[in-house]
C-alpha cells in the first residue's frame, strides 16, 4: 500500500522560505540552471509549474510560466503563484531582456561593475567572489 499522498499546500509551506519580496524561496531540489523541481504525479516537474497550475490551473497550451518577481527577487528559485504568469516564449525573453539580474543564483547580491572575465564585463556574487577567489588561490 502507497504511503497517504501529502497535500500540495503542506509540501509547499515545508519546501519554501518567505522573502522580504514576497517571493516563496525553494528550499528543495533544484535542476543545474538553479530552477525549483518538486515530483509530483509521479514524475519530476518544474515547482513553478506546479505552484502556477496548483492556483490557476493548467498552463494554456503553446505558453510557458515566467517569473515576475519584483525587486530583483529570486526568479528560479521562486515559487509564489502570484509571481507566476503564463506567457508565450518571446514574451518571456523579452521580459527577462528588460529586466537587469540584481541576484546571484545562491541569492547574493551581484556586484554591479568592476569584473572582468577574459575581457568581457561580467556581474558576480559579492559575497561568494571572493570566498571563490581565495579558495582558488590556496587560501582558507
């Protein structure tokens, strides 16, 4: 006999971490990328998804979910429903194209200039950088 199935409501209230933006941190698994997944129905799916479908129902065909977390929240990680909206692919780059990352993936913030990697410009964890930088130097 299959263990009782934990409602979706409780697996979220014990996976997540309440923000300052009002964005629900994933404390769960999470792919590569640094995005939320959580198995329910038997597979592995994206939390997003699930939060989105949990208070919305299912995603329209032909849309994905996209985060809309204000002040620079955690995006990926991010598993608010109210943060979540389904929109079409290009709706999706577009909106991340307007938007500059002020959040690492580890939920630092990024330093703003002054980095540089083979030439190019690039924005890092102000915190994690140097704890990076040190360790790979031989320092503890």
């Amino acid at each position: 006999m299959a263990p009782p199935k934990v409602p979706l409501d409780v697996r979220f209230e014990k996976w997540t971490r309440k923000t300052e933006t009002g964005c629900w941190e994933w404390l769960g698994k999470r792919d590569r990328k640094g995005y939320a997944h959580i198995k329910h129905d038997g597979r592995d799916r994206k939390a997003a998804t699930v939060a989105y479908e949990w208070k919305n129902g299912p995603v329209p065909k032909g849309l994905e979910i996209s985060h809309t977390c204000p002040h620079g929240g955690l995006f990926a990680r991010c598993v608010n429903p109210d943060h979540l909206v389904a929109e079409t692919h290009g709706e999706n780059l577009r909106r991340r194209r307007r938007y500059v990352r002020k959040m690492a993936k580890c939920g630092h913030p990024l330093a703003d200039t002054g980095l540089f990697d083979r030439g190019r410009p690039v924005r890092r964890c102000i915190v994690c950088r140097p704890l990076y930088v040190s360790y790979s130097n031989g320092h503890e």
